[in-house]
C-alpha cells in the first residue's frame, strides 16, 4: 500500500470515527456468529442452480426461462457484507454504512495488518 493510500485511509477512517460512521461497541462481538452464519447462507447456490437446472425449474414449478443471475450476484455481495461486518466486530468495531464498512477491514486488516 502506497504511502499516499496509507494517509487517504486513515483521514477517511477518522472521518467515519468523528461522525459515527464506525464506532467501538464492545457488545457488537455477540453479533459475530450471527454475521458469519448470514455470510455463510446457501442462498446464493440455490439461485445459480434453478437459473441451470431444467429440473430444479419443474421441481420448484418455476418458469423454464427464469434466470436469477442478478440475484445470485446481491446473495454474494451481502455475504461479503456480512462477513466484512463479522470481521470489524470481532474486532468491537461497528459501521454503519457499506462505505464505512469497507474502508474500516481495509484499515483495521490491511493498513494495521491484523490478519
């Protein structure tokens, strides 16, 4: 990481730590293994295997031409939420945007390698 990105990364963090964005809260660790259990969801699968399956399709009486693709891509990205969140609160650490979110595991796991 550049030293250029470092200094951007940790302004925005402050950021988000001054105006509540991410904040400590030593009793969001009891959220872990419901955020790991969310992230963990076959949801996902199901979608890509009716969207391929002609079979899976009639079992479940769907339309032979239903294709849940998009689907399938926001069932990946809340489970990379939800494991993001998982990381930042075994950590005691909460965010309250996406935005925040992200940049949060990139500092607390990436700039302050804790890994």
């Amino acid at each position: 990481m550049s030293d250029l990105k470092k200094e951007m990364l940790k302004i925005k963090v402050k950021g988000y730590f001054d105006n509540g964005d991410l904040r400590v809260d030593p009793t969001i660790t009891a959220l872990v293994k419901y955020h790991v259990d969310k992230a963990s969801q076959e949801t996902g699968s199901l979608l890509m295997e009716v969207s391929e399956d002609k079979e899976s399709k009639k079992r479940l009486k769907v339309s032979a031409d239903y294709v849940g693709y998009d689907w399938t891509i926001s069932c990946g990205y809340y489970a990379m939420f939800h494991a993001a969140t998982a990381a930042l609160a075994a950590i005691g650490i909460k965010a309250e945007s996406h935005e925040s979110l992200i940049e949060g595991l990139e500092y607390h796991f990436v700039f302050k390698e804790r890994l």
